[in-house]
C-alpha cells in the first residue's frame, strides 16, 4: 500500500527536525562544566588554590587545599588522597616541565616539599628559606622560584638549598621566570605588604636588584598571578601576562611595555596560563565579586575571549585551574564561596585547545567580546591549529539542508494545490 505524499513528507520532516534536536542536546551537554569527585566522600569540599597536572600521565593531578595540604589523583580528580600526612594547609603544587616526575609544593606552614615520583612520595625541602609560608613556584632554566609570606628565595640545585633574593616587606602572592640568552628576567608580584612604587617588581638575574615594573602598569594593582608562555607569541620574547586587582595585563618586550588585555569582565583576575602547547592560547580564571567571576579562554593571543560553557556555580569564584592535556583536553577549575564556604571542583572539554600530536576542534561556547585583531605570531614552527568547525557540523548542516528542502517542498506543493483547485472551481 502505498503512503499518502503528506505523510511521507510529515515522517521526513519529523525525523529531521529530531535529529536537529538531538545535536543540540549533545552539544549543550559537551559544553557544560561537570563535577569531580569529593575530595573526601561524605564530608564537604575544602577550598582548592592550586591544581597541577602531569604532563606524561595527565589523569594525575595534584591539589593544594586549604584543610586537606595536597590531595593527589590517578583518575583526572574522581577520587583523591591524601598525599603529605601532617599537612593540612597548601598554596601551590607545580611540576617540573623539564623533569615531569618531579613536583613541588608550597606549604602555608611547612615550607617547601618536593617529590620525584609525581606526588606519591615527599620530602621537606627547606635548608635556607627564611619563610616557611610558601605561596608561589616557578622553574625554568635550571632555577626554582618561589615567592613567600616575607620575599622571594631561588635555588639552583633542586631544592637543596636556597638563598634569598630580598623583598622581605612583601607578601609574594605570584612568582615567574622569563630566560633569556645569557641569564633570566625574574618578576615577582605581590598581594600585600609595604609596595612603595608598586607591587609588581622585575629582577635581571639572581642578584636581588628589584625595580618596580612601569611601562603603563598601574602601580596601585596587586599581583595574584603570572604566567610565562613556553615561546613567543605575537614579538620576539615569550609574553608574560599579570592577573591583577585592575583586570589582565601583558608584555611582549620582557616587561618594559605592559598594555590590558581588552574584551573582558571589569574585575580582578587570579589565575592566568598559557597552553604549553600553544602560546596563542590563553586561559584566565576570576573570583571576582558582582557575578563577573569565571573561566575565559582566548585562541587568538588575547584579541577575542570566550567564557567557557555553562555548569559552574551561579557567580563563580575560581580559586585554581589547570589544562589536561589529553585527547580532548580538559580544563579542570575549582571555586569557593566564602559567604557560605562551598567549595567544588569542576571539568570541561575543549576541543579548540591544542594538545601535541592531536588537531583540535571548534570550541564548546559561542565567542564573546570581541576586541582588535591580532598581530601575526613571530614564533617558531607553527603550532597545531584548530580546525574550522566542531565533529558535529557537517551533520548539523545536512540535517538543516534537509529541513529546509522538505519545508520548500511542502510550500512548493501547497502553492501548486492551491492553484489546482482555483482553477476546479473557475467558472
């Protein structure tokens, strides 16, 4: 028997506009932020301010708490341990780039620990540090930076011992090394403390002459972060970026010119990183007050943003984050609310994010605030790119051509009607 044409015409239809709404779904799910496990079943979340990740096994992760030290995962954050006993407090965890089984964490009491068998085993590491808070790591060039409660200290064998670089009145909340040809560009910024000119501060080498950062960067910002790209991006030497009081500041010429990063929420930023596989890319995270809080991300050097998927808590805190490098990467964020003392970690893929060896894809969420284009990158060999559109477009485009055709067909056929029985009825 065969089937009346409007029937047929219905059923197509139908299945396409389905098909339509069930990519949509998808996509939406793919773009939202889903839960970690608990840190410990049953009890709540503490505040997270640092996550690391290994880079040869990205499922691991490290965490540093406050009233849990440092929590160590196997599983990409679905359950977690305790991994230095008798620590209950820590600010940061960081991996040696260069050593990837070796890690550190800054403790708000103990000082300085160190493990090399990716977090499983420590050992306490503070023979010549004057302050045992410990709030900032950075490693680059044979030295480890780290920024106290009171100064700066480096050491240049791996924790063996450590020597102090001054800025005692200064509670050094953010710490980075930038190398150079013969010797390094150290920067340390500050939270708190006796500023004087300004609390984000440059040093050339290891000789502790500190001079206040200008070059448009406002003097009256406190420091929460910094970050330094693994190679240029857009000039000649890797960009530094500032996550600060005043919003989000860069430098391509080693800090002697500093300019804001446009395009984003007016609000503090304390977290920056750049993808160490691609320089281009820049992920920022706000605890900022007034809703502006939040994850944001940048393909394009900083020139447009995009606020990462949906799923966080409402006006969201973020504390911590760091990039998994798996296929496809994940970027793993946690927040506080200090008002009611919730805490959470959370996670989301994003396939624009370029990870060694694999192509990525279009991004999980629309882009938003545009600002200026961007100058062309003077980096090296060119660095995986993303692709124009998600796995889901060509599918999303067949489904719509279809709708769209059937639609024309229906009118088509309505019209042709329409003047058939016009012409039945004519006298």
């Amino acid at each position: 028997m065969r089937l009346p044409r409007h029937i047929v015409l219905f059923t197509l239809i139908t299945l396409a506009a389905g098909l339509l709404l069930t990519l949509a779904t998808v996509a939406a799910a793919d773009a939202r932020w889903t839960s970690t496990g608990a840190q410990k079943p049953g009890s709540a979340d503490r505040p997270v301010w640092s996550i690391a990740v290994s880079s040869t096994h990205p499922s691991v992760l490290l965490a540093a708490t406050q009233g849990r030290g440092v929590l160590r995962s196997t599983d990409s954050g679905a359950t977690w341990v305790s991994a230095i006993p008798d620590v209950n407090a820590a600010w940061v965890v960081r991996f040696d780039p260069k050593q990837p089984s070796t890690v550190y964490a800054g403790t708000q009491t103990a000082g300085l620990y160190k493990s090399v068998d990716e977090g499983k085993t420590w050992a306490q590491q503070n023979h010549g540090l004057n302050n045992l808070d410990v709030r900032a790591i950075d490693l680059s060039s044979g030295l480890l930076l780290v920024g106290t409660a009171q100064g700066v200290s480096y050491s240049d064998d791996g924790a063996g011992s450590w020597h102090a670089l001054g800025l005692d009145s200064l509670s050094i909340a953010a710490v980075a090394i930038l190398p150079q040809a013969a010797g390094v560009s150290l920067f340390a910024g500050a939270d708190n403390g006796s500023a004087g000119a300004g609390y984000l501060l440059k040093s050339e080498g290891t000789g502790g002459s500190w001079a206040v950062v200008k070059g448009s960067f406002p003097g009256d910002a406190v420091v929460a972060s910094l970050a330094v790209a693994g190679a240029p991006s857009g000039g000649s030497d890797p960009p530094v970026l500032a996550g600060t009081s005043q919003g989000l500041f860069r430098t391509d010429d080693r800090g002697v010119t500093w300019a804001p990063l446009s395009g984003l929420p007016t609000t503090d930023f304390n977290i920056a990183l750049f993808n160490p596989a691609n320089p281009d890319q820049i992920y920022i995270g706000s605890d900022g007050d007034q809703g502006n809080g939040g994850v944001f991300r940048s393909l394009d050097r900083g020139a447009s943003w995009t606020s990462l998927g949906a799923g966080l808590p409402v006006k969201p805190r973020i504390t911590a984050m760091a990039l998994q490098p798996l296929n496809q990467a994940q970027v793993v964020a946690a927040t506080w609310n200090p008002t009611d003392d919730s805490a959470g970690a959370y996670r989301i893929a994003d396939p624009a994010a370029t990870v060694a060896g694999v192509t990525p894809t279009a991004g999980p969420s629309g882009t938003i605030r545009a600002s200026g284009t961007p100058a062309p990158s003077l980096a090296g060999p060119a660095p995986v790119r993303r692709s124009g559109g998600s796995p889901a477009v060509g599918t999303y485009g067949i489904a719509l051509a279809v709708l769209l055709a059937l639609v024309v067909v229906v009118l088509a056929r309505r019209r042709r009607i329409g003047r058939e029985n016009r012409r039945a009825f004519r006298p």
